[in-house]
C-alpha cells in the first residue's frame, strides 16, 4: 500500500477508535490481534491490516468499511504483475472469510463501485453457441 494511503488509512482507523472510545488494546481483543498491531496500524506504513483483519476492525467499530477505505487509491493503476499478486493475496484471504464477513465485503465493495472505483460487475446469461442451441 502507498505510504500515503497506509497513513490515511491508520488515522481514519485511529479516529474510529476513539470516537468509539475503545484503547488499542480493548479493539486489539475485539479483533483478535495485540494492541502493538492496532498501533502499527494506526501510524500507517509501519504494518496494514489483512483484508480479513480489516473486517473485524470494521465489525468491532461498528462502522461500514468504506468510512475506512474510500478514496485511498485506485488499484486498477498499479502494474499488472503487482495487480496479479495482490488479486492472488485477495484470494487467499477471500477464502479465509465466514459469511458475515463475506457480507461486509459485498457491501464494501458496492460502495466503491458506487464511488467510482471501478466498473460494476454485470452477470450476463451465457448464451448457447450455434453448434448446441435448440431448435
């Protein structure tokens, strides 16, 4: 992550933290990681959260991912070798998730496209090719 963002990042992580009037280490046991990695998180570029960690900060704040992550940067501009490892790392931690986690992700997901970051996903009907369609 850009250093830059990574510091966004930590201080909207920071405020969320205080608004709700938790220490580090109380959101640390909330979200199952030590009070040293809520600080690292905070003070940005240090360490940043996994995608699975950054859901159960969200879910412990009580706070939509998107008041986290929106406008931090735009990942379809990184190279493509870089976007190849981060869409496998993604992946990784996508099968990590239980379905309420899975839920929030949607929903994050829905705000970025909502804000521009990127193309919403359309399904399409596959349609049969002429060798295998019906009459």
């Amino acid at each position: 992550m850009n250093p830059d963002h990574a510091a966004e990042l930590g201080n909207r992580l920071k405020e969320a933290r205080q608004v709700r009037g938790l220490t580090q280490k109380q959101l640390g046991r909330h979200v199952g990681v030590t009070a040293q990695s809520i600080s690292n998180y905070e003070a940005g570029g240090k360490a940043t959260p996994s995608l699975a960690t950054l859901l159960k900060i969200t879910a412990a704040l009580n706070v939509p991912p998107s008041q986290l992550l929106d406008n931090l940067a735009d990942l379809s501009r990184a190279p493509r070798s870089q976007r190849y490892a981060d869409q496998n790392a993604i992946m990784r931690q996508l099968s990590a998730l239980t379905d309420p986690q899975m839920q929030t992700l949607r929903a994050l997901l829905e705000t970025l496209t909502k804000h521009g970051w990127g193309k919403p996903i359309a399904r399409t009907r596959r349609r049969p090719n002429a060798t295998n369609a019906g009459p």
